[in-house]
C-alpha cells in the first residue's frame, strides 16, 4: 500500500442521466422486499455501523430513479482519494494550455491512479499547480471541499490531508459519470478508464472484490493513520447486475486499516443488496 455530520438533502443539478441496458448474471442477490427510501437505508445501516465503532460517512446517487441518499456527511481528510480532481485538474489545464499529456505523465498517472504512487502524485501536482487543482475544485462546485499541496507526506500541507466530504465527492464522481462543463466527455472517459483496473489490494470500499466481473470497476480509495481514527476513504460507480449507482464513503476508524476496510465493505454490502432495487 501507498498511503501514508450533518446529514445534507441540497439538490445537485446533473447532465442526463443515460442508463444502458444490462445483463442478467447469475449471483445470488435477492430484490429487497420493501421500497428501498432512505429511511429504510439509514435504518439498515445505523443498525451495522452502531455496532462497529468509528465514524463513517456515506453519499449516494441512483442514476436509475435520479435519487440521492446522504448518511452522517461529515468533513474527512481526503488521503488519495484527492488523486481524482488532481487528475481532473491536469486534464482540464492541459486542454487550456492546448498541451498534449506525454507518455511520461501517462505513465505517472498510471502509477498515481493504479497504486496510487504518491511520489507520481506529487510530480503531476507539481506540473499542474496547486492554484489550478483548487480552481477546478471551485469550478466543480466542491464548496466543502479544501485542497492542500506543497508538504511533505505527513505535514499540514500535504495533499492527502486536503479535506472534503462524502456530498462533495459524490458529485466529484457523478459529474465524472453523467456530466459536466468542466471536462470534455473524453476527459471525463479518460478519468474513469484509469479508475477501471486499480490493482487487486486496492479494491475495496465502494466496489468489493466479490463484484468483479458482475459490475464495472470504477474505483479510487485512500487511506492512512491520523489522530482520532485511521482514514479510509472510497469513491466510486457501481453499474451492472441492476445496479447503476455512484457512492462516496468516508470514515475514521480507531480499530485501524483492516477493521475500517471490513466496516466499509460491510456498509458498501448492505448499500448493494439494497439498491437491487431503484432508491425511491
């Protein structure tokens, strides 16, 4: 590994939400018996996460019904899931600055987005600008959304200790899948190509390793130690098997990486078996 609440109901105005058809796999995934509202979430997972310990925040958008879902939005340290925007950031600059991306850079965002390398990360931030990454975040519309850069890993100023929450990386991650003025649809292609094959170790949270092969894999987590609870965090999309839904996922947790990454998997599980069908 390379790593080092109020619940919120605003609106986020969306391109159109295109859902293509999908296959009938055979898993084993029962229709949940009721209307999936978001009571019923909230009840299902305040039962799990009451009985784990730490924090954990959640933020979800249904591109089959047009529906969101919000769960404890607090403000986390972002860790590598920042890795997203930096390279929405570079695209969009680059594309401004009328400059091709080189096999170099390619290369470094192969190794940023992949592994999430953090010594790649910190070249292709250098490249960028700290000022453009925090522009684009204003472009975005991440209000609650800080980004950091310029430390050392670890220090005040480091990236990974910029700070978001689970609303503003859910509309990060649905603008990359249904649309947005500040990116090109090849950009916006470009950006969820490379959060389609992250390495094995590394798929968990939003996306489970038991879900590949029956869902896509559009995946970027991050993780790290911090006073108050070990971070993990994940953002991601979920399509196939029914299922069509973007999700973000924050949390703090005392127990440490494995037992953070078990509590977010669990949340993650409950959030698919529910979502079998649409969110009302």
């Amino acid at each position: 590994m390379r790593e080092c609440g109020q619940v919120n109901r605003r609106q986020v105005v969306l391109g159109a939400l295109g859902v293509a058809a999908v296959p009938v796999l055979g898993v084993a995934s029962a229709p949940a018996a009721e209307a999936v509202t978001a009571s019923r979430l909230t009840s299902q997972l305040s039962a799990y996460l009451n009985a784990r310990g730490g924090t954990v925040g959640i933020a979800l958008w249904d591109n089959r019904s047009g529906k969101y879902y919000t769960y404890n939005n607090f403000q986390n340290e972002t860790l590598s899931t920042v890795k997203v925007l930096i390279l929405c950031a570079l695209l969009r600059v680059w594309r401004e600055q009328r400059r091709p991306i080189t096999e170099s850079q390619r290369y470094q965002i192969g190794r940023m987005m992949d592994y999430s390398d953090n010594a790649a990360t910190d070249s292709l931030l250098a490249q960028v600008g700290l000022a453009n990454v925090q522009r684009v975040a204003r472009l975005m519309g991440l209000t609650a959304t800080t980004v950091r850069g310029g430390g050392a890993a670890g220090t005040a100023t480091w990236w990974g200790y910029s700070t978001t929450t689970a609303w503003d990386w859910l509309k990060l991650e649905t603008y990359l899948v249904n649309g947005t003025p500040v990116l090109t649809p090849a950009e916006r292609t470009f950006v969820r190509s490379w959060m389609s094959h992250v390495t094995q170790s590394q798929i968990w949270g939003v996306v489970l390793p038991g879900y590949k092969g029956f869902v896509n894999l559009e995946l970027k987590n991050g993780w790290g130690p911090r006073t108050g609870g070990y971070r993990l965090n994940s953002i991601g999309h979920v399509k196939g098997f029914g299922r069509d839904y973007q999700m973000a996922m924050l949390s703090r947790a005392p127990g440490g990486f494995y037992y953070g990454r078990d509590t977010l998997n669990g949340a993650s599980g409950i959030i698919y078996r529910e979502l079998a069908t649409p969110l009302a």
